[in-house]
C-alpha cells in the first residue's frame, strides 16, 4: 500500500469541506438563534448573517468548481463542539436575562471559528496561485468580520444597561479611610 505525500493542495481541499461543514450547520444555528433572541436588533443581526452565509455556501461551491472538485462535507468537530454549547447554554440561560448576551458569546465563537479557516484558506488560495477563490474567500472573510464587531456593538448596548442596573448604589466612601 503506497501513501502519497500530502501536499497544500489537499489541506486546502479537506478545510474547504471542513468549513463548507460548518456554514450548513450555522445555517440552521442561526435561524434557531433568531427565534430564541430577544433583543430585535439581535434577531435581526441573526437573520441578516443567515443570509450571509448562504451566500458563503454559494462561494464555497465556487471554490470547489475552480479546484475541480465536487463539493464535499466533512464533519467539522469543532463547530459541532461549539454548537452543543450553545444547546445547552440556551437550555441552562434561554429566557433569562442573560440569554441573549450568552448566546452573542456562542456567536461570537462562532465567528472566530469561521474568520480563521477563512483566513487560513485565503491565506493558502494565494500561495496556490488560486486567485479567484482568494477573491470569493476574502469577501466572506470580511463579512464573517464585519459579523463578529457588529456582535460585540450589540453586547455592549445589551449588557450596559444590564450591568447598570444591578450595581450596588455607592454611598459616598471615597476618601474616608
């Protein structure tokens, strides 16, 4: 039995299906993430990145059309990983006060994910010579960006608020010792 050497070109293609993995299941994330969200401006950042991600699906079929492959799944443990998580975190906090910044922070992770096999297949289109699919990669790369500090704005406005409102009052203490 004869084992060829790997090369780049197949680590690109299984992190390629690695992701295209993932983007099928943060479809579905996603749109249970809009229904359990409780702030709009959340539910709607969730259904606008379902959007998104279609269309990253759609470019990942244009990045195996450009290497000549089918496209292909495999599974991806670590997104997996991340959304049971998120199960039972909004099993743990759904409802609560704290839902919706729990479940920002499982997007988050999410995000982050996404932004590194993003950019690590960008990174390896352009050492390939694969400019087009650099091209399709980069631009989902940004979104998944433009996603993840949109989370953060909308944590911030979320969990302020929040904060503030469950601090003890301070009495003037300052300078008393």
């Amino acid at each position: 039995m004869s084992t060829r050497e790997k090369t780049l070109s197949d680590a690109f293609y299984e992190t390629l299906k690695d992701i295209y993995f993932a983007e099928k299941q943060i479809v579905k994330a996603l749109k249970r993430s809009e229904r359990v969200a409780q702030e709009p401006e959340l539910r709607e950042a969730f259904e606008t990145h379902r959007g998104e991600t279609m269309q990253h699906i759609e470019r990942l079929n244009q990045v195996f059309e450009i290497i000549g492959k089918a496209p292909r799944s495999k599974t991806c443990e670590a997104m997996q990983g991340i959304l049971a998580e998120m199960e039972d975190d909004l099993e743990e906090f759904g409802g609560s006060e704290a839902s919706d910044a729990v479940l920002i922070g499982t997007a988050q992770a999410i995000e982050h994910y996404e932004i590194t096999r993003y950019g690590t297949l960008k990174t390896w289109a352009a050492d390939l010579g694969l400019s087009n699919a650099e091209k399709l990669l980069d631009e989902t790369l940004g979104e998944e960006r433009r996603t993840d500090s949109l989370l953060s704005e909308i944590a911030q406005q979320i969990s302020n608020p929040q904060a503030n409102a469950h601090q003890p009052e301070q009495r003037g203490t300052e300078g008393n010792t």
